[in-house]
C-alpha cells in the first residue's frame, strides 16, 4: 500500500488516500480510494530503469469524474520500501498540473 506524503493544493489525493499497486511485466496498475476521492484507477507502463508513465481516472467526494496524465521516478529508500516522485496534470477540470510523493507504508 502506498500514501501520498505531499501533494500540489490543485491535487484530490490526500494522507487518507491508500493507493494498492500491482504490477505484471512492464504494466503497472492501482485501484485507490479515501480522503477526497471515492474511487480511482490507474495503469501505466514501467521503463527499464523503473520510471512510470500513466493515466488515472477517479470520482471525487463531489461526484465528479477527473482524469488526469502522469509521470512518475522511483526513489528506493534506507528501509527498501519505494517513494515515486511525481509530476502530473488533469486531462479535465482546469487542466492544471502539480507534483506530489506518494511513499509505500
């Protein structure tokens, strides 16, 4: 399970949203929920060195559908659990764009 630990203010996931990654090959996929969000899903493909290019789609506690693009680095940390750096943007609403960390509990 992972947590986001930062998130831009235009973002929706919070220290309350569990992300549950899977991955088979190079295609990695998470269902998400919790804090503002009532449920998400994301897939993305994994390069060869780890980075993670995706697309997410998720209903907001205000019943609204967001859709969004991201890019994501991998950080392996001291206690061998993985951080993602990540740079995103919404693909709805005000398309605007942020960045956040999202760490595995």
């Amino acid at each position: 399970m992972f947590r986001p630990i930062i998130n831009s203010a235009n973002g929706e996931t919070t220290s309350e949203t569990e992300f549950h990654y899977k991955q088979i090959g190079n295609i990695l996929y998470s269902e998400y929920s919790g804090g503002n969000i009532k449920y998400g899903h994301l897939i993305g493909l994994v390069d060869r060195v780890g980075n993670i290019e995706m697309r997410y789609h998720q209903v907001n506690n205000k019943g609204e559908l967001m859709t969004g693009i991201c890019s994501s680095k991998p950080e392996l940390l001291t206690n061998g659990k993985i951080r993602l750096h990540e740079n995103w943007e919404w693909t709805s609403g005000d398309k605007s764009k942020g960045n956040s960390i999202i760490e595995e509990q």
